[in-house]
C-alpha cells in the first residue's frame, strides 16, 4: 500500500460523482479533501478485512475491487462505474473484506468528519457561520480541528448541525477579558481566529498564573457548563480575532447533556469498593489539598483531555 498527498487530476472527475461527498459544498469538499489520503494497493492486497473496526470511509477512484465474505466472492466493483460511486461495505464491524483485483486507488476519509460537514452543509441558518478564508500559515482551518477534536467527535452529526445554528459571532480586539473567574457561566466559546491566555488568579498572589494560550479550532468556558458552577479561570485576548460562542441552554441540551453519564454518589462508592475504581477530583490543586476524597486522583477539569492519556487506561476512573 502506498500513499498519496492529494487527488490527482485523473481522479477529480470520480472524486466529484462519490456519494455522498458530492451532496457538499466546495468550500465543505475541500475541508475533507485536506484530511483524506489517497491510498495505492497492488493486486491483491486487501484495503480492510471482514470484522475490522475503523473510523474511515473508503471509496474506489480507479481499479477493480473484489468484495467477498469468508473468502467467498460477493461482488467485484469498477473504479468509475455506477457502484464504485458509494463507500465501500460501510457497516462496522466490516461485513465484508475489500481486496485488490488490480492495482487499485483508494480514498480514505474519516467518516465522522465527513458526516458532520454533512451535517453542518444541511443547516438551515449555515450563513451565521459562513467561513471566510483565512491564511492557511496564519489560523489554519478552525472548523476541521474543532469537528475532529475529541469532545465533538462524540456529538451527534445531528447535534452538530444544531449547534452551528445557534452559533453567535463575536469580533474581539486584543486585551478584551472574554471569561472572568468566578463569574457565573453563560457561554461556550470556540476560536475561529486569533490567540488568547487562560490564567488563574490564586489567594496568596497579586498576579495570575498562566494556565494554556489557545488559538483557532481550541475551545473554552466548557468547565462551569458542565459542573453548573462560576467561572474557574479568566481568558484574555492576546490579539485581534473572532469567536464563535454558543449559549448555556444550547451546550447544556447538544452537547453536555447527550455525551454526559451521570453516576450517583452511592454507584460511584460501590465501584470503589468492588471494583477497585479510582475518585478523579477535578477541582484546583488549592481545592484539593482543603478537603478531599481519600486516595482520590487531583486533575483539575481545564487540563483533563490535555493529560488525560497520561491515566492508567487499565484503571477505572
């Protein structure tokens, strides 16, 4: 197998009859295409096997591909031809294997990506949010990395049309304070240009401590959203940019609510007991050393999925 950066000119033609990529926009056609690869298999060589699980998408641009079932053939498919035009064999686990007949070229997509362009595409207020070019070397696109990040690959694609209507634009200049620590929470906020820092103001100093510095496609204010509680941090503007931000009301129903599992104290301490589970106090380090659950792990909410691979994946938390 061997890669390929881009879609060659002797593929556009297919790439524009794929279903469904041909039901996106350019604008939505070209996101994709920057996170997809072109893939080369030689005569039989096998693009994925039956009982694989994958998050991609794969769709045949030229070759003959042979679909088959405990080594049984089931179909054979043309590069170009009225079946090549879907993705191959979608279900997961893979019902069927995908093995090269000839010297095939393959496009791979991420499947969650692609359903949320879909999504997004389908929106019916989708010019609140229209995308205008950004330099690829200054921002980059702040939208791929905000759909590809690991709280919004768990979101519905029907949530995520939902949401991208009720998005609110909002220009910002350098210096402006968007959150304020301890004030109540009122939005979700995510980049779609500029850089701001996240710091902490602490009782035994004048100055904040610097938490993170975020730029395009990075998102805030999720903490007090979540917990229902006050602002733990403040956020400054580092430059000129412009947000994007989402109501309480709107998080709490697309997105905290649908990806949250709620467990109560008395099913958490039963997990403690039984099953060797682990408290995670997601509180400041201050918060933490005042009173807490003993032999309970300290990692503050804000800096969770930044070391969340650093956890003992063995362990329940």
């Amino acid at each position: 197998m061997a890669a390929m950066p881009a879609i060659d000119e002797q593929f556009e033609s297919v790439f524009q009859m794929l279903v469904p990529i041909n039901a996106l926009s350019t604008q939505r056609q070209q996101q994709l295409l920057a996170q997809a690869e072109v893939l080369k298999f030689g005569s039989r060589e096998f693009v994925f096997r039956e009982g694989d699980r994958d998050n991609f998408a794969y769709s045949l641009l030229d070759g003959t591909l042979e679909l088959l079932t405990q080594d049984q053939l089931v179909k054979k498919i043309d590069g170009g031809s009225s079946d090549g035009v879907y993705p191959l064999a979608q279900l997961q686990p893979r019902q069927l294997s995908a093995r090269a007949k000839s010297r095939v070229t393959v496009l791979r997509v991420d499947r969650g990506l692609m359903d949320k362009l879909l999504a997004i595409d389908g929106a019916d207020d989708i010019q609140k949010v229209t995308v205008s070019e950004i330099d690829a070397e200054d921002d980059g696109d702040w939208m791929t990395r905000m759909l590809q990040s690991e709280l919004f690959s768990r979101v519905p694609a029907a949530n995520i049309q939902r949401v991208f209507t009720e998005l609110e634009s909002v220009s910002v200049k350098a210096g402006d304070v968007i959150v304020e620590q301890d004030a109540p929470g009122d939005f979700y906020y995510i980049i779609q240009h500029g850089r701001c820092e996240v710091s902490r103001r602490t009782s035994g100093g004048k100055n904040g401590i610097k938490l993170a510095e975020l730029g395009p496609g990075e998102t805030f204010g999720e903490e007090a959203l979540v917990s229902d509680s006050q602002r733990n941090a403040n956020v400054k503007m580092l430059t000129d940019g412009e947000l994007m931000r989402l109501p309480k009301k709107d998080f709490i129903e697309l997105i905290k609510t649908p990806l949250l599992d709620m467990l109560d104290l008395s099913e958490g301490e039963r997990r403690v007991a039984e099953n060797g589970a682990i408290w995670i106090d997601v509180r400041f380090p201050e918060e933490h050393a005042a009173g807490a659950i003993e032999g309970s792990i300290n990692q503050p909410l804000n800096t969770l999925r930044m070391h969340a691979e650093r956890l003992d994946k063995n362990q329940i938390l």
